[in-house]
C-alpha cells in the first residue's frame, strides 16, 4: 500500500507527497488546479471547503497520512490548525 501524505502550504495550498505510480498519477490528474512542484517533488493543490475529505476518498483505499497543521472533521469542514 502507498503512502499518501496530505499537509498544509499556506493560507491557499495543499500539499500533496505520494510516491511514483501511475495509478496514483491518473487520479491526481482528475484534481482541478493541481500543480507538480518539481523542485520540492510534491503537487499542490488549492484550498477549497472539504478538500482534505476529498483527497482521503480519492485516494482510498490507499495509506493516507494527514499532516497535524491540518484537521478532517468528516462533515466537509476541513481546517487549518
């Protein structure tokens, strides 16, 4: 199983750290606004109401670890801490 590891970037951003596969990668690309930081090899995705709930059910049942700065109530109010 990967690891997936969900963390903040900012007021704006989400960073998103998965290892190299290509099954990962076709779902990352259904994530509108998603950009590949190549210098720091992560992808960052814009913030938006319940995006952490999002991620942790796109990428099921994969290994997601999400970062303590951020918080996933599962009501689709997700906060930065």
């Amino acid at each position: 199983m990967s690891r997936i590891i969900i963390e903040k970037r900012g007021l704006e951003n989400v960073i998103l750290r998965v290892p190299y596969d290509q099954a990962l990668l076709k779902k990352i690309r259904t994530i509108k606004g998603r950009r590949w930081q190549s210098e720091e090899k992560y992808w960052t995705i814009p913030w938006t109401e319940g995006i952490v709930q999002q991620l942790v059910k796109l990428f099921s049942p994969e290994s997601v670890q999400i970062h303590s700065n951020l918080s996933c109530t599962g009501d689709g109010d997700d906060q930065f801490v």
